[in-house]
C-alpha cells in the first residue's frame, strides 16, 4: 500500500537537497502538512535535519601568507 507521509517527507528532503526549493519553503510546508495529519512530528525532525545546511568550513590561512 502507498504510504503517502513517507513519501512526502521523502520528496521535501529531496527538493531541499537537489535545491528545487528552498529549505524556508519546506518548513512551512511541514507545518501545513502536520497541521493536516500527513506528517508526524518524528518525521517532520527527520526532514528539518536532512535538510539542515553544512556548517560552515573555516580556511587554514599559512603562516606565510600573513604578512606584518
């Protein structure tokens, strides 16, 4: 049988992840969609961290690079 709540937090992620919409846009969809009994709120963890943005990564800046 088609589970539809999975395949809908299933698709958020994705459209997050291949950047079809922006990961805003989602939350607000998640809402709607657990406000309407479509997503629980585990799943709704589940799509907020699978489309949580990479922390940012800090350059190493060489010595020699640094000038006085």
């Amino acid at each position: 049988m088609f589970d539809f709540s999975a395949w809908l937090a299933d698709n958020l992620i994705s459209g997050v992840q291949k950047g079809l919409f922006a990961r805003e846009y989602a939350a607000v969809k998640v809402v709607d969609y657990m406000l309407k009994g479509a997503l629980t709120p585990a799943q709704a963890e589940q799509i907020a961290s699978a489309t949580e943005p990479p922390a940012p990564v800090a350059e190493e800046v060489p010595d020699e690079a640094i000038e006085p």
